[in-house]
C-alpha cells in the first residue's frame, strides 16, 4: 500500500491531499485565493499560490502524520488551468519528487474530479456532468477513455454565474451569491435557451440577462432565479441524452457547480425519469482540491502508469479525453 500527495494548483486554490492506494483519505488542506474585487487576477491568483504553498504542504502532512519521506508518490494537476498557477504547482512538486527519488504524475484536472467522485459515492460507471468555473462537459467512460459527449462552445456555466454576479454587483465567487437570489425569485423571465446538439452556448443567456438588468423592470431575484432555471435545463438536457445514448443508469455531478441544490433537484428529477440513480459529490470536495488529485494519482500508479520528467510539462488546456484509461 502506497501513500500518494497530490497538488492542485489550477486557478484559485493550493490544495494539497494525501491519500493511501486503498482509498484512504489522509490529508486535504487548502488556501484559496479571493479577489479583492472582481474576477480571477492570473498573476495575484498565482502569487497567492506561490505565498501558500509551503504553509498548506505542512499542513498536510501534519494532517497525515507523515513525513515527506514516506510519501511513494507524487502527483500534480498538469492542466487544464491558468499558465502561471500551473507551473508553480508543477514546478515545486517536481522538485519534491527528484530530491525524494519517488515517481511523479501528472493528473488532467477533470479526471481528478471525476475519479474523487466515483470515490466518495456509489457510482461504478456513470454519465458525469463536470460543472465548473472553468470548465463544462457532459462525460463517459468509453472505449477506454473518458469521451466529451457535450460542451460549452463559449464561456463554462460557472463563469456565466460569476460574471452575472460580477456585472449586478454581487460578490465573488458568484455562483453560490447567483443561488441565494434565485431562491427568492417567483416569476421566470424568458431567455435564450442555446443547445446546439450536443453542446451548449451560455454567452447570449448572459447577455440577455444583462440587458434585461439594465432596463430596471425586473426585480434582480427573478433574474437570478430564470438565469439558474434556463442554464440548469440546458444542461440537463445534454445529460439526459448522452445517458440515452450510452444506455448508462447512472449520472454523477462534479466541479464546484455541484454544490448548487437546485441544480442537483433538478438532476435527481431527470434520473428518477429515466430509472436511473443520481450522485453527488460531497460539497467539501466539490471545488478544487489536492485530494482528487492524490487519488486520481494513486489510481494511475497502481494501474502501472510510469511518466517520465520530459512528459509531465503543464498543459493549459489539457482535456480528459486525452488520456487513456487505465486503471478502471
């Protein structure tokens, strides 16, 4: 049995996990960065990576009560995500794994999700639905790999929340500010309703919320409320057709967008439909972390995945469809 760390260092989070290959959770600590005002700043969110990670490393490892020499592997987040955070991640782990001698991986960051998801519910072989603020794709595991069935042409769906949020004057992260309004709107606004087969476009229902806003005839609430309802069907109708496609029974949300109650009512919904069983995973995990990073590693090294240092250089728009699937 082997002791995994892994780093996630993607965008606004250093998070770091420790995790056993039997699926044991040892460690999860993480400092997150928020803006002062407004969205993500790349260069402050990676200065802030920069600042945090030796803190939230001992963290960890006092959370695990191990030392960095009884680690047995090393993974890190290698994209997708933003340049300057992605380096700093990779770059100290890899310093890590070199000095300890051990084995080092790099982790697609939306397999990360999807596999500490599988983990921490009953789902064997799902339809995932990876929700974030920076990505949105409707996923299954096929053919040895985990196919993008559906995706956002355009902006990801937590970023359609944010910038709402960010443009009506809402504080950042948006999402969760997005779903506290929602709840207090009755009456739904019409938007624009954007599926293109398989895909999605979330820009001209942004857009459109935005001039409605500006006209001052409808209350904030009731745009909170039908920006959530239009965005959410969307996305469940994409879901509910790659579940028809695949003849899979079971649908699993993850990303931080899964955190979002209406969203995952709304799911359960669709499931009980078709007879099918919906999850969710847990909202702690939800958002980024180094533990799904860790685990997603531990599978990989019991699979007998080996990198070599020359292959695990960040890719900012790594896809999970681009690795072969090993270990399931």
């Amino acid at each position: 049995m082997a002791l995994v760390l892994g780093v996630e260092s993607t965008a606004h989070t250093i998070g770091i996990g420790i995790v056993n290959t039997e699926g044991k959770i040892l460690a999860d600590a993480r400092a997150t960065y928020f803006p002062k005002k407004g969205g993500i700043l790349p260069r402050e969110a990676a200065d802030f990576i920069s600042e945090n990670y030796s803190k939230v490393l001992k963290e960890a490892l006092a959370q695990a009560k191990v030392s960095l020499k009884e680690i047995d592997c090393f993974a890190f987040s290698q994209g997708p995500g933003l340049g300057g955070c992605l380096k700093i991640g990779s770059n100290v782990t890899r310093y890590l794994a070199i000095k300890h001698k051990k084995p080092l991986i790099g982790v697609v960051h939306g397999i990360g999700h999807i596999e500490i998801g599988k983990l921490l519910t009953e789902a064997k072989d799902p339809v995932i639905l990876y929700v974030s603020g920076g990505n949105t794709q409707v996923i299954a595991l096929s053919g040895g790999r985990y196919r993008v069935f559906g995706e956002t042409l355009d902006i990801p769906i937590g970023n359609c929340l944010d910038q709402f949020a960010l443009q009506v004057g809402l504080k950042h992260p948006g999402g969760p500010e997005v779903e506290k309004l929602a709840l207090k709107g009755k009456n739904y606004i019409e938007l624009p309703y954007i599926v293109k087969g398989m895909d999605l476009s979330f820009t001209g229902l942004l857009t459109s919320a935005m001039k409605l806003h500006k006209t001052g005839k409808y209350s904030l609430e009731d745009l909170a409320f039908s920006l959530q309802e239009t965005a959410y069907a969307m996305l469940i109708e994409v879901t509910e057709r790659a579940m028809a496609h695949t003849n899979k029974k079971e649908v699993l949300i993850v990303g931080g967008v899964a955190a979002n109650k209406r969203f995952c009512e709304m799911l359960e919904i669709m499931a009980k439909e078709r007879n099918a069983k919906a999850y969710y995973v847990p909202m702690k995990y939800a958002a980024d972390n180094g533990t799904m990073i860790a685990w997603a590693g531990a599978l990989m090294l019991k699979s007998g995945v080996k990198q070599e240092l020359s292959k695990t250089s960040v890719r900012q728009k790594f896809r999970p469809d681009e690795v072969d699937v090993t270990w399931t």
